[in-house]
C-alpha cells in the first residue's frame, strides 16, 4: 500500500472519529480504511489507535505520530497549493495556543466568524498562561500579548490590549478609593504568577511616571479566576479590556486612577514559517488581522 496514504487516512480517521466516516470523506471503504491503518501500524511495530466496537482512541504512540504525520502532510499539502496542483480551500485542524483571557465574548463572535467563512477547518484551541514551544508541542499558531515577540518566530500584529487596574465596591469599601498610584498599596491585590509587575509604572496625564507598588493577598496563574476573585471582592488586580468593559459599564467593577495607565501590550500572531503555509493557517491569520485590526508583519 502507498505510504502517503495510508499516512492520509490514519490522520482522516482521527479527526473523522471513525473509519467509516473517514472512508467516506476519503471515497474508499471502510475495510480499505481500516487496511491501511494496519499497515502503518505493522510498518511502525507500534499500536496507533485503541478500537472498540463503539470508541477510537489515539495511544500514546498515536498521538505522537499523529502530531508529527500531521504536520507533514499538511507541509506536502501547501507544497502542492503553491504550484497549483491543489485547490487552496482551507481544511484540516488548526491548533492554536492564546491566552486564557481570549475566554470572552467578543473573541468566540471572531471564531463564529471565522467558522462561518472556513468551515472545513477545525480550530484546536489551547487557552494557556504560558509560552509553549510551537514546534516540539505541535502548535500551528499562537496568540502572544507582549511588547516584544521572540525573534525567532515569525509575528504578526493584530491588534493593541490595554489592561486596566480594576476593583469591585466591596474591596474600595475596605481600602478606601484610591486618588493617585501611591494609595493603591492600601487596597488588597491579586497578582498574575505569569507575569512580572515588578518595575511596572503608571503613565501620568503629565507624562510622568508612577511606579506601581501593590500588597498581594492572592497570586493566580489563570486570568479567569483572577476576574472572578475581582468581582468577588478579594482584590483588585490588572485586567485586559476585553474582559472587563461590561463590568465597568455596568457599575460592577471601577477602574481605579483612570488618570494613569499601564503601556498598552500588541497581541500578535507567532508562527514558526512562512514558507509552505497551510491554507488553514494562512486563512486563520488573514481573518484575526482582519476582525481585529491588522498591522504590518514585523
């Protein structure tokens, strides 16, 4: 049998759920799918999926292949895109890592967008508070909020996210309002373990700057449970807009010194290459620069 593809059906089959459903999209039967499968594993010497009469399920072994053959196939499809041989719909599945504060509403009407536009593509979407290893975790893409991506990847500006200094009523009732950056170390703060604040300052409407002291009682690695730890009155603590807007509109949450303001991070889009690049990825990217405000590559 031809390696490349059985390499396409072991990967159909996974993302299809079953070989039935795979030897449909692929226009083979399902015995055929099911052929192939069994040849790579023989020519692994190593069981790629756990099969019961109702579950497929990928074994450590499968995963790792999976990932790997994935990416692949996926280099050979933009390959063959790029002189023409292949029409250039984006399809497949797209992981992508971004930060845990992309949990809001306004960012699932952006994917609501972007699957009403690329349906075939299956977005994987891995919301972490850490900088993963694109290539050696498998990630096609990731969102990053800095003022300085990492040289090595290629980044693409989307868009400008402030953060906000904000609490809820009860903790101003405790602490009292705070006038400039100097009384916020009288009120209780929640500190992203994720980041550093140390050396953070303030930008006044003067232009000067404020250093930024606060007195932790909690630290927290998931941005989530940092908003919720605001409006439960636990602290304040700096939070990006897109989180916290409603809340200020509401009278939920207060922006505290409003007169003064952290520097604005770039979320940009970092990905290993732009050579051969997926349709998928290519798509993903053009659409989050599009809705949320392109810049030029750096």
């Amino acid at each position: 049998m031809d390696r490349l593809t059985s390499l396409r059906v072991f990967r159909e089959v996974v993302e299809a759920g079953s070989f039935v459903a795979a030897a449909e999209r692929l226009s083979i039967s399902a015995p055929m799918a099911s052929k192939h499968v069994a040849q790579l594993e023989k020519s692994l010497g190593a069981r790629l999926l756990h099969r019961s009469s109702r579950h497929l399920s990928l074994t450590e072994a499968g995963q790792a292949w999976y990932e790997q053959s994935r990416r692949a196939l996926d280099l050979l499809d933009a390959a063959e895109n790029a002189i023409g041989r292949k029409d250039e719909t984006p399809r497949g599945q797209l992981k992508v890592s971004a930060p845990v504060w992309c949990a809001n509403a306004r960012f699932a009407d952006v994917l609501a967008g972007y699957r009403e536009r690329c349906p075939e593509v299956l977005v994987d979407l891995h919301l972490e508070n850490r900088k993963v290893d694109l290539a050696a975790d498998g990630y096609d893409l990731a969102l990053r909020a800095t003022h300085e991506p990492s040289p090595a990847l290629i980044a693409r500006p989307l868009c400008r996210q402030q953060f906000h200094l904000v609490a809820a009523p009860a903790c101003i009732a405790r602490g009292g309002l705070p006038v400039v950056p100097a009384d916020l170390a009288k009120l209780d703060a929640i500190v992203p373990s994720y980041v550093s604040i140390d050396g953070l300052a303030l930008k006044g409407p003067d232009g000067r700057q404020a250093p930024l002291r606060l007195a932790p009682v909690l630290r927290s690695d998931d941005t989530t449970l940092t908003l919720h730890a605001v409006r439960a009155g636990i602290g304040m603590s700096f939070l990006p807009e897109w989180l916290v807007d409603e809340d200020i509109a509401a009278g939920r949450l207060l922006r505290l010194v409003p007169d003064y303001a952290a520097p604005p991070v770039t979320l940009f889009a970092v990905y290993t290459s732009r050579q051969y690049m997926a349709p998928k990825l290519r798509s993903f990217i053009d659409f989050l620069g599009e809705r949320l405000g392109s810049a030029p590559t750096r």
